[in-house]
C-alpha cells in the first residue's frame, strides 16, 4: 500500500505550524531601548502641567469676558447710530 497525505490534514498542519511561529516570535520580541534623560522628563511634565492650568483658567475667563464685551461694544455702536 502506498503513503498518503489527505491534502486538508496537510494544510491544517502548515496553519497551525505557522501560527505556533507567529506567536513564539510575538512572545520573545523585545521591544528597543531607548536613551531617556529622567531628569528633564521630570521637568517637561511640571512645567506642561502648570502651563495648562493657567491657560485653562485664563482661556475660560477671556473667552466669556470677550464675549461680553462685544456684545456691548455692539450694543453702544447701534445706540450711536
């Protein structure tokens, strides 16, 4: 009797040799190290959140007293008129 290979049995193993490849080399990827100054991270961090801070608070108030102040800037030039 010869040997056989049933054609789905074979490419059900080649899928499942290849995923199992995939996923070992998925698992042993490290990922690159990079050079980083701490020091100055530290400080970016402080200084963006204490810039932000400010700006939100002065950007609410200007935006709702600009807001105010052209509608009676509006309202005093059509009284003039």
């Amino acid at each position: 009797m010869a040997v056989t290979r049933l054609q789905r049995k074979e490419k059900k193993l080649k899928t499942r040799a290849s995923k199992r490849q995939k996923t070992l080399k998925r698992f042993n990827k490290k990922p690159t190290i990079k050079n980083v100054d701490i020091e100055e991270l530290k400080k970016s961090f402080g200084t963006n959140k204490s810039k932000s801070d400010s700006t939100k608070a002065s950007g609410k108030k200007e935006t709702s007293e600009d807001k105010t102040t052209d509608k009676k800037a509006g309202a005093e030039s059509k009284k003039e008129e």
